[in-house]
C-alpha cells in the first residue's frame, strides 16, 4: 500500500516499499503534483532501480534530487525538493 503524509513544515513522505518500476516514478510524479514549490519528499523504497530511475524522472521534470541513501538493509530514502 503506498502511503503519503506530511511530516513537517513543507515536509512530506512517501512510501512506495513494496512496488518495482515504473511504480514508485508514476506515484512520485503523483506526490509532487500535490505540494508545493519549495516542499521537500521524502521518497523510501526497497526497489534497487528506484534509486536511479526516480531521480532521473523528476531531475527531467526540473526538480532538485537532494540524496539518495541507504536508511535500512534493502530501503534507501530519495530526498527531493520541488521546483515548480
């Protein structure tokens, strides 16, 4: 179940464990459509080609990928800061 919350000022996760790609890109894209410029996601995963293929697609769309990191064995957290 993927699951989408905020957790601060201007701070929002969310969890796609569970789902390969394309998912966690089309749910991301999803994700920013619904904050604002300037909030920051925080994306966790445990698909491995996530860690490349989210940061690509919302680096073409003109976001700002903040980091990437291993949170967990087998989970990493994209850090990502919306641009328009």
């Amino acid at each position: 179940m993927v699951r989408f919350a905020k957790i601060g000022d201007n701070k929002y996760v969310l969890d796609v464990k569970g789902f390969v790609c394309p998912y966690p890109v089309i749910y991301t894209r999803k994700a920013l459509s619904q904050i604002n410029a300037g909030d920051v996601l925080e994306v966790i995963t445990d698909n491995p080609p996530s860690c490349e293929n989210v940061p690509k697609a919302v680096e073409a769309d003109g976001h700002e990928v903040l980091g990437v990191e291993n949170i967990d064995r087998g989970v990493w957290r994209i850090v990502i800061r919306k641009r328009r």
